[in-house]
C-alpha cells in the first residue's frame, strides 16, 4: 500500500512539474526522474507530503539531519510525531518565549495549509531520538498544485539552526547580565568613549544612560586621586590588559564615593584593543561600616575618648616625637576619688554621665597635640607632648585638677568629685610604654594615699615599696586559702557584776615561717583592697560557727566582729550577711554584734543608717567602734541606729593622767545615756582604770587587765576561773562619792613612780623626768591627805601609816635619784628592793584604808 501510494503521488507530483518541463523538452517520465532525483541530491534537508499527509520523500539530508532513515518516515501520515516522537522544546526557549504548545500549533496551521494553500514557517527545540541530541530546527512548507489548481502535495525543507540560536541565546544572557548585575558597568571604544552602561552605573553614579553616552570616564572623576595614580593606571592596563583596585569618584550630585573598579582591555585575535570594560561596586556602606568598627576598636563607647588600644599607638609615637625633638612627654594616670559612691547612690546611669561629663573636662582642659583616654571604669590616661620643662607640666596639672573639682549638675543633683593622678616623665623615666603606664599607675595609688584630690610623680622607691606590697597582698590571699588564720576571743565583762558579757573576735595569723603575726602587721595592707572583703566574711563565718559551738555547751556569748569600712560600704553588704547567716542557722544573729568604725560610718550617713537597719531587722546588733575619735557630735549620734558605743582605748590609757581624756571619756558615758545606749570601754589594764570607768557609770569594760585575746579553746577555762578584781568589789558601793576618788589614785601614782626609777636604774639610763613625776604624785598626795582624806579617814588607824609610808617612800626615791645621777652604783640595787617594799606595804595599807571606809560608809547607811 506504501508503495503504490507512493507511485500515486509522484504521478501527481510529476503533473505539477510537467508544465516547467516542456520549458525544458523532457517528456513526463523524464519529469518524473528528474524530480525523484533533484529531491534525493538535494543538499536542503526535504521532504514531501501528499494530500493525505503521509511522507511520500524523505531525502537522504533529512536522514542525515535528523538522523531518521526514510524506511521509518516513509508512508507515514502522522509525520512530525512519527519521526519525532520525542520531539519538545527546548527549556532555555519555553522559559524565554513560553512556546510550550507550539507543536500542536504546526498541526493546525498544516491542516489550514491544505484548507487554503498559504505557506508556513514554523522553529523549534526538538530532540533526534536515534541519535539523543537536541536541535533548534526552522520549517517552511509550501503546496504543489496540480493544472486545476488543486494542492496534491506539499513540500517542506529543514533548516538547522542550532548554532545561531545558541549564539542568540547567548546574546541574550549576557545582555540580562549586563542589564540587571550589582555592578555598575561601563563599556568604551578604544579612546574611552562610553558605548553603554547598565541600570546599576545610572543608579550609583545619577548620570542617565542618554548623558553618559559619547562621554569619558572622567566626568567621573573625584579630584582625589593626583595624576602618578593614573599613570600607574593605565601603565597596569596596557602591561596585563587589566587594573583592579580601589578608587574615589564623584557623582552628578557632586557626592564622593569610594568603589572596588576593575577594568578589563578586550582585544581582538590580532591583539588590538576593541573595547574597555570597566565593573565597579560602590563601597560607601562598608566605609562607613568600616569606619565604625574602626571607631569601636579604638574609642570609648561611653566617652568617645580614644580607648586603650588607640592611646597605645599614640604613647609609641609620642616617644619617638619626645626622643627624635629632645622633648618631655608625660604619661599621666587618673583615677576619680569615691566614685563608688556616686554609682551607689545614685545609679550607674549618673555614673556614667559623670563619667561623659568628666571626660568632656579633661578633654577641654588640654592642648590639641595631647591625648585624654579611658581605659575603662573611671580610669582616664592623659598623653602630654612636646612638654619643655617640668614646670610646664605642672601648670597643666593644676588646671587640670580645678578644671575636674568643679560641681556636676545632672539633673537636679549637684556632684562635687575629685581625682588622683600619677605622673611620670620620659625620657627621666626611659622605658617601654606598658611601664610608664604601670608607673603612672602607681603613682596615681601613692596620690590616693596621701589624701587625694593631688597629683604625685612617679618615685622608684615608693613603686619598689608597692610592688612589696603587692607582694605581701598575694602572700595574704595564700594565708587564707590555705587556712593559716585564727581567731582569738577578748572578754568582756561588767566588772561590777563580776560577769562576762561576750568576746571580741580578733583575727591572728599563724604564720609557717614568722609565727603568731598580730593584726596590725597585716589588717591595715588589706584595708581598702578587696581582699579585706573575703577576709572580712571568713571571720563571720568562724565567729557564727563559734557562737553555734558555744551555745551548744551552754555559753551564749555575743561575739562582736570588726568590719572594715570597705567591706561595710559594698553594695551587696546585707545581701551576704544575710546568705552567710543562712548558712550557720543554728547560731542565733542576736548573739552576733557588728563594730564599724564612727569615722567610717560619719562617711555616708544615710548610707550606712540603711545598711544598720536592714541588718538589724535580721537581728544583728551594732556598736560604734573608736567613739570619741570621730566628729561624736549628738545630731550624728542621733542618726546611727548602733546600740553600744565603745570607748577608744586611747582615751583610756591616759585617763589617770590626762584630765581632757577623763573629760572625753565622762562627755562619752554621758551621750550613751542621754541616747539610751550601752556602753563599753577597751583598753582597760589597771584596777584604777576600771574603777573611775565604774565611777563614771561605765561598767563594761574589756583589755589586756582583765583578758588577753585567747584562742576559743582557752575561753571556757578562763570563764570558769575569772574573778573580779577585789578593788571593783569594793568600790561597787553606789554611795561612794567624788571625793572619793583621790584615794584610787594614789596607788596608782606611788606604783607609777617607783616603777619609773626602778627601770631607769635596772637599764642604766638617765631619769630626767623622774623628779616631776615625783613632785606630781607627791603633791596630789599632799593635797589629799591634808584636805578630804584628814576629813573623811582621819579617824583611821591606817591613815597616820599611810602619811609615813608615803614620805618614806619620797625620801628613799629622792636619794636613789640623786645616787644614780652621781653615777654611784654601790648599794644601789639593794635601795630599789627597799623602795620595792615600802611600795608594797603602802598599797597594803591603802587596802585596808579603803576597806575600812567602805564599812565606814556601809555604817553611816
């Protein structure tokens, strides 16, 4: 059927080309050769199509194209789909032209091609499935006509097109690049003319492609860049055809801009250049983002000062400029003077607006050439430069310290604050800059020691005498790491009761090497460090477990601690007490009394009333350590909410001599009375101290005369064996009064002296106030005995014995005196232990004296 179809419709064909034949004197089977023929040599990949739609030719190009013999083309009807059952279009041109049923669209135009005999022309991405490749083919069909008119045929050629379309794809792409890429891009002839840019040139530069076009890359130019950089430019450029790097420019709005530029020379195969191509991406974002972290790894983020990275590259060349001018620079450290308190009180927002305003001050008070930083907290380095004297310097440290001392205003507050620097000058002090920092900053800690609000230059002695004391700190913090401290209990007592009342905690080091080291060799190097803090809270810690133990054993003992000033002053004081009490809940708060120092609590008043009272409601008590030593005034005292107030030792240890520290102590004892408050005496070491404290209404007492500090182990021994002293028993009598207490001293005055003589002697020294001290006790003697105690003893048989003894005593102290002045040696030890006795009998009979008043008095009642 194939076959005969096939004859059928060449017959036909050849009647279409009969008439052009008879042009040529062929007959028709001639004709009908030469068509089968002309079609088989044909290079045109052709094909024909009879009436019916089936392939009647398919020549050998076709085959060749498509790779599809005409044995599988031939007779079919259904020819596109027969020889192209894979047939599709391409993905790049469904998404570019979106011809997804385009092939059902050849169908339809074929049928309207045999309706109305118009040609057609049809391309495509198809796929040849004998040989798995794609083509982009281009179809055009035409109609043969028979003499009537009428379309028997149809003849189609293809047309391989894959390689311009390709090339147009291609050209595509790269003008979507060109049009829609980040980068600005320029395109210019060999003379830099501007063939073309793109949208992102128009969006960063402000010139429309309409002004750039025929225009140089100069109407670019910044004026940044001097003529060498373009030199160099164009030198790359012709060398390796390409110059990469980073360049200003300038905006139709005039703006500069900084940008990444690459230009790239195009060259043809002989090597000339036919284009120039420049990319470039403005980089003003990442400047600038580079400019901030730049600004944040420099300076103060509070402040804006220059930080301590930044004053670091400024001191390294602040001493070349000083060693390369034969200049001074000076290296100067600043430390704000109680800026804690500030933070405190008022919030660290103020704080830091301090801390804004200050730098602010430091910042105008200096020249243009020097440096103010802050390297952190209220710390502030100052660079002096090109300084020609010393004197220079000072000038402007004086400015500087007024220009600080000024008042804050923030708000509706007024803060006054002061600052302490440390100086030190290069070359004087020729080392690298991380040691003038130290220096400085050792200086500025000798400034704070020697009262603030000063400046202080840089001593190697005093730096060698920090470093020693940086030392020992270290070797502090070990000791109590590794548990070579120890508390030790002072008791105190009511001595006219005879009863202890509680135990002073007294911190003692047991040191491996130098043994028992008492407070004062190490207490006050920790003082205002924070090591005074753990230290301080390992003492609440032993003193609540020693309150624990002995209420346990049936002593309840109030333990008084002492806090340091800085260690009272932290913010979270009351926070850890209260969590280190927590922790010991089985000693009991109220037994635990807190002593602060009056000078420290008259710092801050308000401050420490709060801290008192919260500790309080926890059931801790208070006593004002020292009283007498600060301001004592009642407005003060009326303030601290402490319930015991302590009389300082030194008022104590003169009272029997020094009538203003008697004064002191009576004004004292008075204000714990008026105000409701116990009071208690340290420093007691003789009966006749203890007896006119008694005198006065002071009846607690605590020193050395009635107890040594002890370890806890040794307390309960010595509690059981206390007694009080026989004079106090005595002397408890409520009737006895002022004119009384002459005859408590003379005990003391007569023991005073003949101790006085005695020594001078035994040690071989002079005794140059030994006749004063003798005309001092004779004549409150004197004075005595022939006034109010001829009128109140008189009647006693020890009163005439008591007048012998004491001018015995005088005349015997007089001629060894004298003896030991003339340097006579002989006998002379023998006189002092005759001395020794009178004295002893005397205090015999001033016992009996006194006993022999009291039951006088006792008698009278």
């Amino acid at each position: 059927m194939v076959k005969a179809a096939t004859t059928l419709t060449l017959t036909a064909c050849h009647a279409a080309l009969e008439k052009r034949l008879e042009i040529m004197g062929g007959s028709i089977m001639d004709g009908q050769i030469f068509a089968a023929e002309l079609l088989e040599q044909l290079v045109v990949p052709t094909f024909v199509l009879d009436a019916t739609g089936r392939v009647i030719v398919w020549n050998r190009a076709c085959e060749n194209l498509t790779g599809m013999p005409a044995s599988r083309v031939l007779g079919s009807q259904d020819h596109w789909r027969a020889f192209y059952p894979e047939c599709r279009p391409c993905l790049a041109d469904l998404v570019l032209h979106n011809r997804l049923d385009e092939i059902d669209h050849f169908y339809t135009e074929y049928d309207q091609l045999l309706r109305t005999g118009c040609e057609i022309h049809a391309e495509n991405w198809c796929v040849m499935p004998l040989q798995g490749t794609e083509r982009y083919l281009a179809i055009d069909a035409g109609p043969v006509r028979d003499s009537s008119g009428r379309i028997i045929a149809v003849v189609e050629t293809l047309r391989d097109r894959t390689s311009h379309k390709l090339a147009e794809l291609r050209l595509r792409q790269m003008a979507s690049v060109f049009e829609h890429s980040q980068e600005g891009i320029m395109i210019t002839d060999p003379a830099t003319r501007i063939l073309d840019v793109n949208a992102s040139f128009v969006r960063v530069t402000g010139y429309s492609r309409e002004e750039a076009l025929g225009r140089t890359p100069t109407l670019l130019k910044s004026g940044l860049q001097d003529a060498a950089f373009y030199r160099a430019l164009w030198r790359d450029l012709n060398e390796t055809g390409r110059w990469h790097g980073e360049i200003w420019n300038r905006k139709k709005s005039g703006e500069l801009y900084p940008e990444i530029l690459h230009i790239n020379a195009v060259q043809d195969p002989s090597g000339r250049v036919t284009h120039y191509i420049g990319m470039f991406i403005d980089i003003t974002d990442l400047k600038n983002s580079q400019s901030r972290l730049e600004n944040l790894a420099h300076y103060d983020v509070l402040t804006g000062l220059p930080n301590r990275l930044l004053l670091g590259y400024r001191l390294r060349q602040a001493l070349d400029d000083a060693q390369r001018h034969e200049r001074l620079a000076a290296v100067c450290f600043l430390d704000l003077d109680n800026f804690k308190l500030v933070n405190d009180h008022h919030g660290h927002e103020t704080g830091d607006r301090l801390l804004i305003d200050i730098g602010r001050r430091l910042r105008d008070t200096l020249r243009s050439n020097d440096t103010v930083a802050r390297l952190g907290g209220d710390e502030f380095v100052i660079l002096l430069n090109d300084l020609r004297n010393q004197e220079e310097l000072d000038n402007v440290l004086v400015r500087l310290l007024d220009g600080v001392a000024h008042p804050v205003r923030i708000d509706a507050l007024q803060i006054v604050i002061t600052v302490s620097v440390g100086v030190t000058i290069y070359p004087l002090d020729d080392h690298d800059p991380d040691t003038l920092l130290r220096h400085a900053d050792q200086a500025m800690y000798q400034a704070k020691q020697m009262g603030r609000n000063r400046y202080q230059l840089f001593d190697p002695e005093a730096a060698n005498a920090m470093q020693s004391r940086h030392r020992e700190l270290e070797r502090i913090r070990q000791a109590l790491q590794h548990g070579e401290f120890q508390l030790y209990y002072q008791p105190k007592v009511d001595m006219r009761l005879g009863q202890v009342v509680g135990m002073e905690a007294l911190i003692r080091w047991r040191h491996p090497e130098r043994g028992l080291v008492p407070p004062l060799q190490f207490l006050p190097l920790i003082e205002a460090s924070p090591l005074i803090v753990e230290v301080g809270e390992w003492v609440l810690h032993e003193a609540l477990g020693q309150i624990r133990q002995w209420c346990a054993e049936g002593r309840p003992l109030t333990i008084s601690v002492n806090i340091a000033a800085h260690h009272f002053q932290q913010r979270d004081f009351v926070l850890r007490l209260q969590t280190i009490l927590a922790e010991h809940p089985e000693a009991t708060p109220r037994l635990l009394e807190l002593e602060i120092l009056e000078s420290a609590a008259l710092e801050d008043i308000q401050s420490v009333r709060g801290i008192m009272t919260a500790c309080q409601a926890m059931g801790v008590r208070f006593a004002l350590d020292d009283f007498g030593t600060g301001y004592s005034s009642l407005s003060y005292l009326k303030q601290l909410p402490a319930e015991t107030l302590k009389i300082d030792q030194s008022f104590v240890r003169n009272m029997l001599e020094d009538s203003e520290d008697l004064a002191i102590i009576e004004g004292v004892i008075g204000l714990a009375k008026v105000f409701r408050k116990e009071v208690i005496a340290e420093g007691v070491e003789t009966p006749e101290q203890g007896l006119l404290l008694m005198r006065f209404g002071c009846d607690h007492a605590q020193g050395y005369g009635i107890g040594r500090p002890m370890p806890a182990e040794q307390i309960p021994a010595w509690m059981d064996e206390f007694a009080t002293n026989w004079q106090w028993n005595l002397w408890t009598d409520q009737h006895l009064n002022a004119l009384d207490v002459p005859l408590l001293l003379i005990q003391y005055d007569h023991i005073k002296w003949v101790r006085h003589i005695v020594h001078a002697v035994e040690a071989g020294e002079r005794l140059p106030h030994a006749e004063s001290l003798a005309d001092s006790t004779c004549r409150r003697f004197d004075t005595w005995y022939s006034g109010e105690g001829r009128t109140h003893y008189g009647q006693l048989p020890a009163y005439t014995e008591l007048g012998d003894l004491h001018h015995e005593i005088r005349r015997l102290g007089h001629r060894i005196i004298e003896r030991h002045g003339r340097g006579e040696t002989e006998g002379l030890r023998a006189e002092c232990d005759a001395l020794f006795a009178l004295k002893t009998r005397l205090l015999q009979q001033l016992m009996l004296l006194q006993q022999g008043r009291a039951d006088q008095t006792a008698g009278e009642t």
